[in-house]
C-alpha cells in the first residue's frame, strides 16, 4: 500500500510520472470540459484539524472532476484523538473511503493513521511538510520554466516551515539548485536539511542555508515564500514579526534575482509582512498558477496512489 506523507515517499520517477499525467489531465479539462470518470464509485474522505481554502475545494472538485465523490470532516465533526482515537477513525473510514486525505497539527497523527489503514493515506499539511503544494509548486515551476533540473529557486522567509521542508526535499530529488534565507533561530530542521543534501548528491541539486536574502536570491529563476505564522504558531505572532522583518519580499529583493524571476506562494498571503504588494499583485506574480495547479496535481497524486495500491493488493502485499 503507498502512502504520501512526504515529497519523498515518492521518487524522482514517480514525480515525472505523475506531473506527466497531471499535465495530462489538465490538458483533456481545458480542451473537452471534463475528464474520463476514472474515480466513478470511489470516494474520498477528508480530515481537517485546520481551516483550509485551496486544499478542501481543490480535492473535492478535483474528486468530482474524476467522477468520485469527497467528504469533508471538519475539526468539530470527528474530533481525533479526543471523541475516537486516532486508531478506531481510521479503522473506520478505510471501509467506506478509496482515499484518506489529512491535514494535522501533528505529523505523527498521520503515522497513526497509516497504520490503521488498508486505503492510501494523504498528507494534506502537518508540521513538518506540506507534499501536495509542493506538487503543484513542480508542476508550475515546469509549465513557466520548462525545466526542474538546474532551476534555481530561492525561498525567503521561515526555514523551519512545512513548505521550506517539501520543497528543499523536491529540490533535491528533483536537481534544483535551491537556496533558503531565514532569520537565524528559524533554520530547516537538520533531518531536513541532511535528507535534501543526500538525495542532491544524486541528482545534481544544491541545497544552500543563508541569513542575508539578497545573497539567496542573487540570480535565481524562482522567489518563493510563506507566511511568517504558520497555523499553529498564533502564539510566537509579535516575536515572529520582530524577527523577520527585514526579510520581506519587495520588488528591490526581486530585482536581485534574474530578469524573468518569477514570484511564488502558497498562500494565505499577508501582504505587507512577508511580501509586499507590489509583487504579489505585480506582474511576475504566478501565485493563482499555483492554486489551480493544487487541482490538476492532487488528481495525478491520487490516480496514482490507487493505481498502485490495487497493482500491490493484487499481489497480496499490504
Ligand atoms: N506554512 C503554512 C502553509 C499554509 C498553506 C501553514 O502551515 O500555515
């Protein structure tokens, strides 16, 4: 049974592969309307603990799209690990759902319902990675830069940050040369970090640490950030604006990148914290790319993962 918790759980090959495909079935959706009900009588059950805009709406059409359907279970609906345990929900929802799809506070929950799963199980963000975005994000990066290997990306802001992590990881399996800058005290996690560097090794990518944006993004092709206050850093709000203040992303920042830089974010963005108006709303701006990227990818993401799981079923693996 495969899962996806992390941009490594799948390799370099499989993310081609399943680019490919979603490229593929954005293509038949913009030229036809719709694409082949490849997911008729399956369904999708989603777990929210956090709120969420793109990721919900993105899987739930994406889901229809395919001729599937999708359920969404919101923080007060199952309440896990405090009505049931994490356990007995996920015993149950693998006898009615295809697919459990998941966005947590804590990254061990989806380890826990991993294990009681016998359907693929979906990281939709938790605190250490955010898979899905970064999908979206490679799909992007290639539609507006034709290539992942050799592009240079920067990200500016919070290194210890489930997007930095995903996508220093993708960077490295991918052969990107990608840089971070971040206020000391908010690093990649060194497990990370060592992770990116071994699977760069291989590749052809680079994994670069920095504190001065101007020399992360000196350059580049891609300028990438995120909030500053991830959910669940409410807490840490005034001591967070302090510390990264000077690591907006402005227009003078962009202008130390390449001529055609483009600028990326997942978003919620906050504008005027970690960039500036001028180029979120700016003309190299390619943030709406990404959010309707989440759509086409999340469904190669889960063909894929079905595809699979019914090849290993049938070969009687787990
Ligand atoms: N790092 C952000 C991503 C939001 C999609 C967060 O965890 O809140």
């Amino acid at each position: 049974m495969r899962h996806f918790l992390k941009i490594a759980d799948f390799s370099a090959k499989e993310i081609d592969k399943i680019l490919n495909f979603s490229l593929r079935l954005k293509k038949e959706l913009k030229k036809t309307g719709k694409n082949k009900p490849i997911f008729q009588d399956k369904s999708l059950a989603m777990i929210f603990e956090k709120p969420s805009l793109r990721t919900r709406v993105s899987f739930e059409v994406g889901m229809t799209q395919l001729g599937g359907h999708a359920l969404y279970l919101g923080p007060n609906d199952i309440q896990m690990g405090k009505r049931e345990s994490i356990a007995d929900i996920s015993g149950t929802l693998c006898r009615y759902a295809n697919i459990i799809m998941a966005r947590v506070f804590k990254h061990e929950v989806l380890d826990e319902l991993v294990l009681h799963s016998t359907v693929p199980v979906i990281n939709a963000l938790s605190d250490l990675e955010h898979p899905c975005q970064i999908m979206a994000d490679l799909l992007t990066m290639l539609e507006h830069k034709q290539k992942l290997k050799g592009l240079k990306v920067a990200f500016v802001g919070d290194g210890e940050n489930n997007v930095t992590h995903s996508l220093a990881l993708a960077a490295g399996l991918m052969g990107i040369d990608f840089s971070v800058a971040n206020p000391r005290g908010y690093s990649m996690k060194k497990e990370v970090v060592a992770d990116a560097k071994k699977f760069a090794k291989k590749s052809g990518g680079k994994i670069n640490e920095y504190n001065d944006p101007q020399e992360a993004v000196s350059g580049v092709d891609v300028i990438y950030t995120d909030t500053w206050i991830s959910m669940g850093d409410e807490a840490e709000k005034a001591k967070r604006l302090k510390a990264f203040k000077e690591f907006q992303v402005t227009n003078k920042l962009m202008n130390y990148a390449s001529k055609s830089a483009v600028f990326m974010h997942d978003m919620p963005a906050y504008r005027g914290n970690e960039v500036a108006e001028e180029v979120i709303d700016g003309p190299r701006s390619i943030i709406f790319d990404q959010a309707e990227n989440r759509l086409h990818a999340q469904k190669g993401i889960m063909v894929y993962l079905i595809k699979n799981s019914t090849f290993e079923k049938s070969q009687g693996k787990k």
